[in-house]
C-alpha cells in the first residue's frame, strides 16, 4: 500500500546518504583488511589509525569521538594481526560484509523511493 505513495525526500537523501557511505565504507573494510597481511605496512596502518582516532576522541563534537572511537578500534584490531591474524582478518572482513549489505539495502530503499516519486 505504502508503494502507491511519494516518499519523504529527507528520507529519501538519509537512505541514499547512508548506502553510498555504508557501502564506502565496506569495502574500505576489506582493503584495510587486505592492507593489513602486508607484515610492516598492517603494522604501520594500525598505529596511524590508533593515533587518528587518539586525536578524533579528544575532539569538540560527539560525531569527532564516535569516529576517533572507531578508528582507534579499527587500528587496534590492526595492531591485533600481528599476533592474531586470523580473527582480526576474520572481523574485518566480516564487518565489510555487513556495511556492505547494509549500504545495499539502503540503496534499494533509496531507488524504489525515487521510482515512487515519479
């Protein structure tokens, strides 16, 4: 029934806001992830990423400390491949599935809202 509808554009740009990004940022997971198995360069990536995430959690705004809190985690699991390659690997990839999947679905809801609107 809701199909016969013209959707929200503000929801309209939140949905296609979050697949693109969502999506984006997926499979960034999985080139870090692959990034990661090259021995001094993963090394590297993790301690940059820990520090850019030092310097997002003393950050003014609340969205400047969620994002240096996952950058920090991000770049710990990174520095955790050096001594479990397997399970960082394991949730790098497994997160990049879900960002991807999620960016996905959003992106469907975003093209059928369009396909709504005209």
């Amino acid at each position: 029934m809701s199909d016969y509808y013209p959707a929200d554009p503000g929801e309209l740009r939140k949905q296609g806001t979050r697949g693109v990004i969502s999506t984006g940022a997926g499979l960034g997971l999985w080139v870090v992830d692959a990034l990661l198995r090259v021995p001094y360069l993963g090394a590297a990536l993790g301690a940059i990423l820990v520090v850019m995430g030092i310097l997002g959690v003393v950050g003014r705004n609340r969205t400047d400390r969620t994002t240096g809190a996952v950058l920090m985690a991000a770049g710990a699991a990174g520095l955790a491949s050096l001594i479990f390659p397997g399970v960082s690997s394991f949730l790098f990839g497994l997160g990049g599935l879900g960002l991807v999947g999620f960016g996905l679905f959003n992106l469907f809801k975003f093209l059928k809202g369009l396909k709504s609107r005209s």
